[in-house]
C-alpha cells in the first residue's frame, strides 16, 4: 500500500478530529492532540533529522503551557441576520453574531503560535537553528507576552463593550476579561517572535510556514463555531453542539495542515532536512537520559496520566461511584511505571529490535499503540453507560470519533503490513 497526498490529507482529517474532540471530552489532554499529530507526521515525512523525540516532547509541552481561558467565546457566534451572539448563555445579553469567531481566531493563534513555529518554521527552514535561538526565542516572547498584557487592558473595554459593561463592571464574573487579555496578549506576543525571525534570523520561508500553520488552526476552531448557532436553530443538546464544534475544529485543522505540507516539493523536503543541530547526543549518559525521559514524559505519559484520570472518573460515576483516586495519584502511577519502562529500554535492557528501527518505523509502532489506547479511555465509561453506540442525535460526535478511529487504525495497519513487505517511501503526490 502506498499512501498519496489525498489519502493521507484524509486520514489526517479524521485523526485530528478524533483527536480534538476527545481533548474536550474530559479523557484527553491537549498533548494528545500534539502526539497523535506529530506521530502521523513522522509516519509519512520521515526520515528528516529533525524528527526526534525531545523536539517532539518540546511542541507537546508547548501545547500545554499556552492554554489560557476561552469557553465563554463559544456562546458569541451568531449567523448574521438569524441569531446574534450571547453572552454566557444564561444571561441571554447579545452581542454582535461575529464577536465568538473574532475571540476564537484570537485564542488560535493564541494558542498555536509557539508550537507553530516548531511543526511549521523550525521543521521546514533551510536554515540552522541552534540553542541561543531558542533561548531568544523564548525570552523575547515572554517580554512581548509580559508589554502586551499591560498594552492590551484598555482595548477591551472598546473590544468587547456589551460584556464590559454588563458582566465586568457589573461584578458578576471577571472570566472572560481575564481570557481576553490573557489570549490577546499572548497572539500579540509572537509579533516580536517573527520580526526576530524576519530580520536576525532572515528566514522568510521560516516566517511563511509559521504563519501558515497558526493561521490554519486559528480558522478551523473560529469556522467550527457554527456550531454553536446551528445547534440553537435546530434544538439539538448543547453538549452535542459542543463537541462537533471540537470535532469539526481538528476534522479542519488535520485536513488544511496536512494539505499545507503537501504542498512541498521533494525538493524543498530534501533542501530542508538538516541536522537538529542541538548536539544533546553528546551529553553525560545520566543527563541525556533524564533530557529524554523528561522528553517521553511530555510527549507520551502525561497524555496517558490525564486520560486515565478521565477514565476513571467517568467511569465510577457510570457505574454508581462518586470517590475516585485523584488526578495526583494517577498520574504519579503513570510517570513511575512509564519512567522506568523507559529507562530499561533506554539502558538496552528491553526493546533491543525496536530501538534499531527508523524514527518513522518507531512513529507507526507507536501510533499504532497510542490510538486505540486514547480511544479505550475516551469510550469506557460510554460503554458502561450504555450510549457508546446509542443512534440519538446528541450522540453524534461519539460516533464520528469511533467511525474516525476505526478508518485510521487500520489505514495504519495496512501500511505497517506493507513496510514490513518493501522500504518504499510512501508517495506523497497524486
């Protein structure tokens, strides 16, 4: 089996959708969206020098660290002409129809702007990047974050003034202010990031790819959110609305991404494809292994950690249980177990065959194992309430995500069984 560019534009659809939408169900994490991403990357880009776990562990961490509040945007989307916005629901204040789009796109770029820079710029630059950029990097980052938060405070009030002055000055809730400053000073934060790039660095195609990747997720989670007017007019459960909203957001993000990627010509794969050049390789064994295993904790185990804390409180609460262990407890179980797995397998001790494969070898392995996992811990406590296959229109997202983890586990294993018959890179043209 070789996969070209359409298919593999489609698997990345509904990867990411399933993805995205149990990262809202409450049995997933933002770094389950990076790892099942950047795993099915690696899969059908490897082999590039820059494929390696501590940049991989680097984007997931990343993923995580930039969450700022954003839930109280999904009411504001209207459609013009038919249903304005809202403020929080239950107040039932309007607001202009566009407001929940313009704070989503806000919250996208938001969000995606640090890791964009790694899975867009860093991955496709001809250019070498060392550990003082990264430092640079950060650091004038978090100053543009820090002026920003400070420049942005007397925007709101002209920005957003129907919640000014109804729900901020009226003392009912600061929430909205809060992510409002927080997700557009951070947005504007990475300005100073990319005139750094443009100008120290001079790296247009690194500012290209950047952009392009931010500005694809930032419209697919403010285009999904027409979901949230059509769930109004149809009358279909908020919950339901939601998470096709979550759905829809990664469905788009995975397939606009991948077929941003394909763009590129094997040309420009190969002329980019340079050494990482962080040279950690060289390090004391204790601190190389304690790099990585941070690495393998970002990047894998604390994903698992949260979604078993998902798990298993859903699902005590399905089958009659209100204690459970706590969130501390599990993940806690989950670092030790996984750190020292990883430790044997890093002192040769176990998983001798499967360190000699290919990056891209250890990505299908691993995505193939990690997929169904995160689905077992998204489906168990439907399964236990008896709705996992139930045929209701709130039930909608449940079965795009079984429908969309079933197509992708084995699209996998069809190409699992066909690498192991031939080394043929997978075409990634038509």
């Amino acid at each position: 089996m070789k996969p070209n560019r359409i298919l593999i534009i489609i698997m990345g659809t509904l990867l990411l959708g399933f993805a995205w939408q149990i990262r809202g169900s409450g049995t997933s994490d933002p770094s389950v969206v990076a790892v099942l991403f950047l795993l099915f990357l690696s899969v059908h880009y490897s082999p590039r020098r820059k494929f390696n776990l501590f940049i991989f562990g680097l984007i997931a961490l990343s993923f995580n660290l930039l969450r700022t509040g954003w839930g109280t945007f999904i009411s504001q989307a209207g459609l013009p002409g038919v249903i304005p916005g809202y403020l929080p629901p239950d107040m039932k204040i309007a607001v202009p129809w566009w407001y929940g789009y313009f704070w989503l796109l806000i919250v996208g770029i938001s969000w995606m702007g640090i890791p964009s820079l790694l899975f867009g710029g860093y991955f496709f630059t001809k250019k070498s990047y060392s550990w003082k950029d990264f430092v640079a990097i950060v650091v004038v980052f978090l100053a543009g974050r820090f002026l920003f938060t400070i420049a942005v405070k007397p925007l709101i009030p002209y920005l957003a003034p129907e919640y000014y002055k109804n729900i901020y000055l009226t003392g009912i809730s600061d929430r909205s202010y809060g992510s409002m400053i927080g997700n557009l000073s951070t947005a504007l934060a990475i300005i100073p990031v990319l005139l750094y790039i443009l100008y120290l660095k001079k790296d247009k195609a690194f500012l290209k790819h950047s952009l392009a990747a931010m500005v694809i997720f930032a419209f697919s989670l403010s285009v999904a959110n027409l979901w949230r007017p059509i769930s109004t007019l149809t009358g279909i459960a908020k919950y339901n609305g939601w998470s096709m909203w979550e759905y829809t957001t990664g469905f788009l993000f995975g397939g606009l991404i991948f077929w941003y990627y394909s763009r590129f010509t094997d040309k420009e794969l190969k002329e980019t494809d340079l050494p990482a050049d962080l040279k950690y390789e060289k390090w004391n064994p204790v601190l190389r292994f304690l790099l990585l295993a941070f690495s393998f904790y970002r990047l894998i185990l604390y994903g698992i950690g949260e979604g078993l804390n998902g798990a298993v409180s859903k699902s005590l609460t399905a089958i009659g249980y209100e204690n459970s262990p706590s969130g501390d407890t599990l993940m806690l179980i989950t670092l030790v177990a996984g750190t020292i797995l990883f430790w044997l397998y890093f002192s040769g001790k176990i998983g001798t065959q499967f360190a000699k494969k290919s990056f891209g070898k250890k990505s299908l392995v691993a995505l193939m194992v990690l997929l169904p996992l995160h689905y077992l811990l998204f489906a168990t406590h439907h399964l236990l309430e008896g709705n996992l296959f139930a045929w209701q229109k709130d039930n909608i997202a449940v079965w795009m995500d079984t429908i969309s983890f079933v197509i992708v586990e084995i699209y996998l294993v069809c190409i699992c069984f066909s690498s192991n018959k031939n080394t043929v890179k997978p075409n990634l043209k038509f």
